[in-house]
C-alpha cells in the first residue's frame, strides 16, 4: 500500500510532507476492523489543514480517519 500527500492548493503554495506511519505486520487473521494499523502524520509548512484519502484498488478495504488513523473497514480473512 502507497499513503501520498497531495498539495492540490495554488502556487506559491509549499506542498505538504508525510512525517509519520508504521508498516503493520500481520500476526493473525480476522484481525478486528477497528484495529488501528499505523497512525499517519503530515506537515505544511504553510499551515494550511490537512485531509487524508486513499486510492488504488486496495482503498476500498480500508479506512482513514481525518487524523491520520488506517484501519480495515472489515476484517481481513486470508482463506
């Protein structure tokens, strides 16, 4: 899975940076989908607020909150 920062604001605007998230490693199945994965962070260096979104074909098994938090929106079964 890809997480990228996207500036969509006007120049001289500086686009923001992604400073934080953690791969998860999956240790079991069926894991709960309110399970927090990685906790991702962003900064603009012109202080502008920040929203958080996925894309690709995965996207859809995921959820990411307004604060960054990616979790399963269900659970994983790998059978």
């Amino acid at each position: 899975m890809t997480v990228n920062v996207t500036d969509v604001e006007e120049a001289p605007n500086e686009a923001p940076t992604l400073t934080g998230g953690s791969v998860y490693i999956f240790e079991n199945e069926n894991i709960s989908s309110d399970k927090i994965l990685s906790t991702y962070t962003a900064e603009d260096p012109d202080g502008d607020t920040l929203t958080y979104s996925l894309s690709g074909s995965d996207a859809v098994l995921f959820d990411i909150t307004d604060d960054g938090e990616l979790s399963f929106i269900n659970p994983p079964d790998y059978e």
